[in-house]
C-alpha cells in the first residue's frame, strides 16, 4: 500500500509540474515553430505573470527594494486569484505585443546569435528591475482559499492518498483547459491555420492578401499569455522571488521544446507531462539528482531523434 501511495503522489506532483511545463513549452514552441525566432526572455515573461499574479492577488508586505525605501511597505490589490486568472494572461499578452513589436521584429532577419543576446539581455533587465523594485525577498505561494465561491483550500481525501492538497487538484484541471483551448486555436481555427500556413510559406500567404506579420504579433503575445498564466499557476504553489524566470521556467522550457520537438504542441503537452513526471520521481528518489536527469532525459531524445518526439518544423505539423 505505501508504494501504490507514493506512485499516485509522484503522479499529482508530478501533473503540476507537468502542466506548467506544457503552458511554458507550447508558448515558446509556437513562437519558434512559427516565427523561426528564439526567445530566451520567455522566462521572463514566466516571471512576470508571478509577480502580477501576486500584485493582483494579494496584498504583501515589502521588506527591501527601491518601493521600501521611499515608505511604500505594503503592496497589492488584494482582488483573489479568480480575478488573477483574468488579469494576468491580458497583462502577459500585452506584454507580448509590446515586446514583438519592439523587441523580436527588428531582429526577424538577423542571425540567431543576434536574437538569443537581445532576448537573454532582457531576461536579465526584467529580472533586476523586478529585483530593484520590490526587492529580492523570497514571498510565500499565494495559494488561493475560494474561487468563483468554490472551497479549494485544505485538504481532500484521496483512495489510496489520503489526505492531499485539493486546490492542486484544480490546479491541474485548470490548466488542462487553457491546454486543451490553446491546441483547439492554434489547430482548429482560422487563425491556426493562417499561422501554419505562414510557417510553411510566408510569402505565399502575403500574396494570397492574408496580413501574415498581424499574424506573428498573435502568436508572440498568446505564447507570452501562457508564460505568464504558467507563472500565475506557479506561485500558487511554489515561492516567489526574481530567480524564479531562470530556475523554474527558461530551462525547463526549452527541454521541453528539445523532447517534443519544435513547432508541436502535442510534442509540448506530452514533454512537459512526461518532465513533470520524471521531476516528481526523481525529488522522491534521489531529489540531488531531479534537474540532471531532466538534461539527462532530453540528451537521449537528442541522440535518437533530434528533431524531438514529436519532431516537425511548425505548428500544424
């Protein structure tokens, strides 16, 4: 019985990882599937939707940082995490916009070593800035107790289980259907098709009069909305503080992107599942080891199948 129980918490743990892994992999797997373009600022957008989630939250008390030292010591508006959920995927996908616009396009035709410095340099400005404002305080999850009227604080008994965190139960739930909403967009509508279509043959939708450049901006700003609705997921179970774009999203993006193969979302959806898994088995097991083993696991696909398991070259392949 204890090892059927440690198996089905392995598995929930590991579907919350799981899920914010694939929000993080399909983000950047549609931006580089589509765009050719590599954005190693994504964690920073991961970041960013952390700290909104909590502006927008709650209200925490600040200790350092530039807000302290001119008497700000309390910050937030304390409107819930229902009101996040709305709030922090706009604000991430303006973001988005913002940064396509002035950011990624100029450098569309430049040479990736070009992309993967401007990116990585505003990974590292939004993180300090971040830092510099509210300090390098590490903040408790900010866990929500009710959403929409419905209890998802304290404890659910589970077959087997037994006593387990029912608001990461929802967690999971919750993000399975932004997962399944984004797949249904980019693979079932208009839109989707546009952009699997610009991705094959960018020229050819431009002389068919689609506007295909209207097209990227979309696509760049629901990757950033997933960036940060996966930072908002986060936080509400893990702490916060400026590290975490760099720890807890930019890499673990990218293995995704490597085991799934660039330009799938179903590659992204079952490399971040099987990640999250294999982090949840490995903190049980040999927890020195979780982050290793995730490189470990990504060189192996890279050495039998480069392209990913999933391997193809843009969105709808």
């Amino acid at each position: 019985m204890a090892i059927a129980e440690t198996v089905l918490e392995v598995i929930l743990n590991g579907l919350q990882q799981g899920a914010i892994f694939a929000l993080l992999g399909i983000g950047l797997t549609i931006i580089l599937g589509t765009m050719d373009f590599l954005n190693l600022a994504h964690g920073a957008l991961y970041l960013i939707g952390g700290y909104a989630g909590m502006f927008f939250i709650r209200e925490t008390s600040l200790s350092t940082g530039y807000l302290h030292s001119i008497g700000v010591t309390t910050i937030g508006l304390g409107l819930g995490f229902a009101a996040a959920m709305v709030l922090v995927p706009i604000f991430g996908f303006v973001v988005g916009l913002l940064m396509e616009r002035y950011v990624a396009e100029p450098f569309y035709d430049r040479p990736e070593t070009d992309q993967l410095l401007v990116t990585f340099g505003l990974a590292l400005i939004v993180q300090e800035l971040i830092k510099g404002v509210v300090g390098g305080t590490t903040f408790q999850p900010a866990s929500p107790s009710t959403i929409f009227g419905i209890s998802v604080g304290g404890p659910i008994t589970l077959p087997i289980v037994g006593a387990y965190p029912q608001w990461r139960l929802y967690l999971v739930g919750i993000a399975v259907v932004v997962i399944g909403l984004t797949y249904l967009i980019i693979e079932k509508t208009d839109f989707g098709l546009v952009v699997q279509a610009g991705t094959q043959d960018s020229e050819m939708v431009r002389m068919l009069g689609i506007k295909i450049n209207r097209s990227y901006s979309l696509v760049f700003a629901l990757g950033a909305a997933l960036a940060a609705f996966a930072g908002l997921i986060g936080i509400s179970f893990q702490t916060v503080s400026p590290q975490i774009g760099t720890e807890q999203a930019l890499i673990p993006a990218f293995l995704v992107l490597v085991v799934g193969g660039a330009g799938s979302v179903v590659g992204a959806i079952f490399g971040g599942f099987v990640l999250g898994i294999t982090v949840a088995a490995m903190t049980v097991l040999a927890s020195q080891w979780a982050q290793i083993v995730l490189y470990a696991v990504a060189a192996l696909v890279l050495l039998f199948r480069p392209e990913g398991l999933f391997g193809s070259t843009g969105v709808g392949e």
